[in-house]
C-alpha cells in the first residue's frame, strides 16, 4: 500500500507530481491511496497520520 497526501497548494510539490507519482507506482504493483487537500501547505495533517496507521495495521506489521 502507497498513500500520498498533498496540499493544495503546495510550493513544494506540484499537484501533477503526485499524480505522475501515483500512476507510476500503480503500474509497479502499489495499491496507491492519493488525497488532496485544499487550503494545507507543505505539512501533514491528522487524517494523513491515521490513514497511513491505518494501512500499517491492515498489512500486519506495526500494532499501534
């Protein structure tokens, strides 16, 4: 599992980036979860957080 977060906008990556980003690592096999999020900077948020623990506890290797 992939997940990439972004803000929108961020003036360090570039929406088309992540977007490029994601078809990349679907095409490698990755179940790729992408969120934007409007009016966030470059930072991440709580929702980042827990739907990335989330996913780490679904493939079984960290219990949080």
């Amino acid at each position: 599992p992939v997940f990439l977060g972004c803000g929108v906008p961020d003036a360090h990556i570039p929406q088309a980036r992540v977007l490029e980003s994601a078809q990349a690592l679907e095409k490698l096999g990755g179940q790729v979860t992408t969120r934007f999020y409007p009016g966030m900077s470059h930072t991440i948020n709580d929702e980042e957080i827990q739907t990335v623990k989330e996913m780490l506890a679904e493939i079984g290797r960290f219990i949080f």
